[in-house]
C-alpha cells in the first residue's frame, strides 16, 4: 500500500521526461535497483533503448548508453558535466573474473605461449607489450567491468546531440559500461569471452569504457593496468586454473561495483 501511494506521489510530481517525450521507467524502483542493479540495467535498456529519463527520489537522470553522445560528454562538452553526482572508488583492482570466463579455453594456452616466449623476466616495459596480455585484460574488463555505471553532473541546460532532449541543469547523467559493454550492436556475440576482438578493435572508442573517459577518467587506469599484466602474468606462468567442474560464474548485480559471488577453482602447477 505505502508503495502504491509512493508510486502515485513520483508519478505526479516528477513529470519532466513525460513531459519532454523521453520514455523511460520515470521513476526508479528502489528494492529492484539494490537487488538486481545490472539486471535491471539491462531490462530497461531492451525495454526503452539506449536513451531514457528516469527519478531517483528527487533527482532527475538521464541515461545515455549511445557512445558518440557519451564522447560529447565527457569530453567536447566537458564544461556542462565538470562533476560527478556521486563516485563508489571500491575497485576491485584485479579482475578476479579473468580466469574463469566461459566460452573456449584456447585463450589460456595462447596467453601462456606469448608469456613464455618473453626471454627476461616479466618488466613493465615487456609486459606493456604482450598484446594477447592486454587483450584479455580488456576482455575481462568488458564483461565484468568494476564500475557497472559511471555519472557526470549537468550544471548548465544542454542539448543532447541531435536527440531533441534538452537536458535541464542538476539532472545526472547516468553512462553504464555494463550495459553498453553488452550491447550486440556494439560487439558481436557480447556474452562470449574472445579477447581476439581486442587485438584490431573495430568497436567506437566510446563504446568500451571500464576506466571512464575524458578529463575524469580513472586516475589509476595506468596502475591498475599494469598491476594487472603483473598479476595475471605471474599466476598464468605458474599455474594453470580451471573452474571446478558444473561451477557457474555468478556476480553480485546489487551494486554498481560488480564483484563474483564465490570462485571455485582447481589450480594445478604448469
Ligand atoms: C580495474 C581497476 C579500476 C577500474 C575499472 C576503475 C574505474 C574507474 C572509473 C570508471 C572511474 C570514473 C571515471 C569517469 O567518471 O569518467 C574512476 C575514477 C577514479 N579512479 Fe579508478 N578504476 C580502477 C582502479 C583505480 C585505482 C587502482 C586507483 C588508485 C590508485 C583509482 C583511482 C581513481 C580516482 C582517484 C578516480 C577519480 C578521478 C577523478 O575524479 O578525476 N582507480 N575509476
């Protein structure tokens, strides 16, 4: 009952998207959005496309999931979106999902051949060049990046693109890597681990942003990224990991920072 009249007091007194023709949910279901916040990423982005309104208690929000619309943001039009409406920094560092990805194990064996053919020990500088390396890096971060959903202020009313939304000052604009990291027109086969589709990327350079962009973006991406080419790069020389068997990924979606439950791995020396 208190939920109904909620619904009934938003959907009155936060018009501004109806009003302006955007579609979108216009309001944000609270216990959907903490339980099942990838999830429900997704459903709205089958149900209302790459662009929509939607209130989050008082705040207006407008998610953009387009990558050339997401280029003028954070970057052209920098100056409208100076701000972050809030920041989560809990990264997870390491992608404890890499070595575990569904879909064909041939990328272990290529990854551990091109670790092997290095003949120093792993360095910054030889590392940085490994490109199947950072291939699967990139992979791992665009099926399960960190920070599902990314955000910039809008300080000044801005016209989006030629979509003919004006966005008014104070609304959030919401970008989310998870989503567009999975959009099937932006990568084929989006659900499959191939970190082939790094090493000539053909995909827009707004459409895979684990780090963010422009004069925002991470300032740890350099760190994190060779933090990770060490890592993964000891541990695959090493050993070699296989998921326990009838063991299925699975991740907490309840929150912008996209973690595994639990891993289950058999882990055998090379
Ligand atoms: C895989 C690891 C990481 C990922 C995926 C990640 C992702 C992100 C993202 C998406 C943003 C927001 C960018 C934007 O709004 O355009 C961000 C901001 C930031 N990150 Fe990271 N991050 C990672 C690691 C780190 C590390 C290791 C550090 C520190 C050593 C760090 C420090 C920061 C800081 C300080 C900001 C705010 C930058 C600003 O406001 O100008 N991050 N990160």
């Amino acid at each position: 009952m208190f939920e109904l009249i909620n619904l009934c007091y938003l959907r009155h007194r936060y018009t501004y998207w109806a009003r302006h023709g955007v579609k979108g949910p216009n309001y944000v279901d609270i216990s959907e959005f903490i339980s099942k916040f990838t999830d429900t990423c997704i459903g709205n982005y089958r149900r209302y496309g790459r662009i929509y309104g939607a209130y989050f208690f008082t705040n207006n929000w407008l998610i953009v999931n387009e990558p050339e619309l997401i280029k003028d943001i954070v970057v052209k039009d920098f100056q409208h979106f100076p701000n972050r409406y809030d920041m989560n920094l809990g990264q997870t560092g390491l992608s404890s999902a890499l070595f575990f990805m569904r879909g064909d194990d041939n990328w272990k064996r290529i990854l551990r051949e091109e670790l092997n053919a290095l003949d120093t020990d792993f360095t910054y500088e030889n590392l940085n060049q490994c490109q199947y390396l950072n291939a699967v890096i990139d992979e791992s971060l665009r099926l399960a990046p960190p920070l599902a959903s990314i955000q910039r202020e809008c300080i000044r009313d801005y016209k989006l693109g030629n979509t003919g939304i004006t966005v008014p000052a104070g609304t959030n604009i919401e970008f989310q890597p998870y989503v567009i990291h999975r959009d099937p027109e932006l990568f084929a086969d989006p659900d499959q681990f191939k970190p082939e589709r790094f090493l000539k990327p053909t995909h827009h350079p707004y459409a895979y942003i684990p780090f963010g962009g422009g004069p925002r973006l991470c300032v740890g991406m350099r760190f994190a990224l060779n933090e990770m080419r060490m890592c993964i790069a000891k541990i695959v020389h090493k050993f070699e990991f296989t998921l326990a068997p009838g063991f299925e990924m699975d991740y907490f979606t309840g929150s912008i920072l996209i973690t595994p439950k639990q891993v289950l791995v058999t882990i055998k020396n090379c």
